[in-house]
C-alpha cells in the first residue's frame, strides 16, 4: 500500500512539472505572437488544433502532449 502511494505521488509530481512545462511553452508563445503579427497571422489561420500543434512544434515548441 504505501508503494503504491509512493508510486502515486510521483506520477502526480510528473504530471505537475508536465503540466507547468506545457503552461510555460504557451506562455512563450503568447510572448512571440505578440511581437510577430506574421506569426499571429499563421497561428490565426489554423482550422483546428493539429494545425496548431504542427506550426507551433515547426517554431520548437512542444504543446501536443497531453501533461
């Protein structure tokens, strides 16, 4: 039981860092849009999510998996 909590914790605290890693890429590119009207533009006419996914990985972000 308690290696099962442990366990739990540490899925926990991966899926944590996961997570603020996933918030800090969308925060990076929040900050590049707003200084790049193209790439607003590009972002702009995605039609749905995988679009976003490849564009944004085609700039190095990682915003596709799941934290």
């Amino acid at each position: 039981m308690i290696k099962n909590i442990i366990l739990s914790f540490k899925v926990a605290e991966k899926d944590l860092n996961n997570f603020l890693k996933k918030i800090e890429q969308l925060n990076k590119i929040s900050e590049l849009i707003k200084k790049n009207p193209d790439k607003k533009k590009e972002l702009s006419d995605c039609v749905n999510h995988d679009e976003v996914v490849l564009l944004t990985s085609k700039w190095g972000f990682e915003i596709g998996k799941r934290w």
